[in-house]
C-alpha cells in the first residue's frame, strides 16, 4: 500500500463515516457505485452513492419505463438518490479548501484535489472497505465534478485508476 498525506486521509475518513452511516441507514440496499465530488470551483467535496433500489425509486419517481435505459439516472452523481448523504462530515475539509484556493494556483490546485480525492477512495478499497472478489466486483468507485464539462473525463480517468478492469470496461459504456 501506498504512502497517504494527511488530507487524503481526512477525505477517506468523512467518506467512510459517511458511506458506514448510509449502509447502516439502508441495510437491505444493494449499492453499485460510491464516488467523491467537487464543484467546478473545487469549494467543496461531497459523497455520494446509489443503490439498485434507489436507482429503481428515482426511475418510478420520474415515471420512466423498467425497459428504458436511461443511464443518466444511474451514473450522474446529482440524480443518484444517496447524493450528498451525510456532507456535514465533509464540512472541514472543504472550509480547509476555501481556505487554501485563495492562496493556490487555480489549475494546479483543481488537479491535485482531485488527485487526493481518488487516492482517498483508494485508500479505503485497500482496505476492503467496499468489499472484495465478487463482492468487490459489483461496485464502482469513481471521482467526479458536479457542473462541469470535464466529468466524464475524471470520472473515466478515475475509474480505471480505482476499479478492477472489468468493472472499469463495464462502466466505460455506461453511456452507450
């Protein structure tokens, strides 16, 4: 296992308790993505998570077809039914953000926040955190921005840097 900083570390630790809290709220629920977030302006990190029976409320909320695809109902963070589910443990990291944007080069600064944001999902999968073998392999783990052009590019390039290939290939034509 890699070498974590302190603020990768914080990440992994309000995901963790908030992705825990999620499962004990919903136990019976079978989730199939979990993924950390930021604005455009990278103010702010959320978690985030859907479940099949989430995915199918919202399709029924919405009145969309079982035999309809649909695919942005299932892999866009804002529709997910467990978005933002416990942000408050977020809450000092993204005042520590704010914080440091004010003194840090936008460009660089946005890379690197999302760098520590993949390396905190890592983080937590070495730990088996979102389980392992075939349980493992019916979850994805991805990073993305909430009202940008370039999410499907992080959330393609996190993807492969965080999932197992296969899962990584099915995610990939989530859209086709």
């Amino acid at each position: 296992m890699g070498t974590f900083s302190n603020f990768q570390s914080e990440i992994a630790q309000a995901a963790r308790a908030s992705f825990d809290d999620l499962r004990s709220a919903r136990p019976g629920e079978h989730f199939y993505a979990y993924a950390l977030y930021t604005d455009s302006g990278v103010m702010t990190i959320m978690p985030a998570a859907n479940s099949v029976e989430g995915l199918m409320q919202a399709r029924k909320e919405m009145d969309i077809p079982d035999d309809e695809e649909a695919p942005e109902f299932k892999w866009s963070v804002p529709e997910w039914k467990y978005e933002a589910w416990k942000a408050g443990n977020f809450n000092a990291i993204s005042s520590k953000l704010r914080s440091e944007l004010e003194h840090a080069e936008f460009p660089s600064f946005a890379e690197k926040v999302q760098t520590d944001m993949v390396a905190a999902l890592k983080l937590l999968d070495s730990e088996g955190f979102f389980g392992t073998g075939e349980e493992r392999n019916q979850i994805v783990l991805f990073v993305s921005i909430s009202d940008d052009d370039d999410a499907i590019r992080l959330e393609n390039e996190s993807a492969k840097v965080l999932n197992p290939a296969l899962v990584y290939e099915e995610f990939l034509n989530r859209y086709c």
